[in-house]
C-alpha cells in the first residue's frame, strides 16, 4: 500500500492558533499598503510626462517588481491566518518559490541599475545626460 500525497503542511504561528485572526490585521494592512502604495507610484509616473525619466523608470519598475512579489507571497499568508488553510500542493508551492526568487532577483538587478545611473550622475555629472539616453 502506497500512498503519493504532494502536499505541505502550513502551521502559521505555531502555539498561537487562537491569535491567527489578530496576526490577519497587520499583514492584511502590508498586503493593502504595498498594492495601493505601488499602484500609486505607476500611475502617477504615467500620468505625468515630466517624470518620464530614466529614475523614475527604474522607480516604476521597482514598484512593479514590489507588486508582483507581494502577489506572490501574502495571499498564501492571508490565507493561513483567516480561513486557517493548512496544506498547500506541491505545484502550488513551486510556482510560490519559482515566483519569489525571480522577483527577487529582478528587484536586486534593478536596485543594481539604479545604483549605477546615480554613480555615472554623481562621477560624470556634465556626460550623464549623453552617457545614459532614453533609448539606453
């Protein structure tokens, strides 16, 4: 008898079961901040064509990376502490890390472009403007 179950098992906060709905609050407030806060920078820097530069492109593509790693991430979280789900298969739970690690890393690469146009800004400060161009 052989039995193939791919599933995890979640336990939230272990010893604290009785305060899972209390922990909802403030990881529900993230959830609601970091979407509305990141919608906000995107549609602010497309509405205004004078931010259509290359930091503010870099800050929008901070703030979407920030968006597509909360999606991925609290929703289980929420989850767990609300409708005390406790499994989670294990396709579901791959694509949650595949998703993690990659908007992770684009986040770290963006962080490491931004820190290069402020060093070519700071270090060639009179070449910026035709070292880095719109269409680089």
């Amino acid at each position: 008898n052989s039995s193939h179950v791919l599933a995890f098992l979640l336990a939230g906060i272990p010893g604290m079961a009785r305060f899972h709905r209390w922990v909802f609050i403030p990881f529900g407030l993230m959830y609601l901040i970091a979407m509305l806060g990141n919608g906000i920078i995107l549609l602010v820097v497309r509405a205004h064509h004078s931010l259509h530069e290359p930091m503010y492109y870099f800050l929008s593509m901070l703030a979407t990376t920030d968006l597509g790693l909360t999606l991925s991430t609290l929703p289980t979280v929420l989850c767990v502490f609300w409708f005390h789900t406790r499994e989670i298969s294990f396709p579901v739970c791959l694509a949650q890390m595949f998703f993690i690690h990659a908007f992770s890393f684009m986040e770290s690469s963006v962080l490491l472009a931004m820190a290069f146009d402020r060093y070519v800004a700071v270090c060639f400060p009179l070449r910026y403007s035709s070292i880095l161009t719109g269409a680089r």
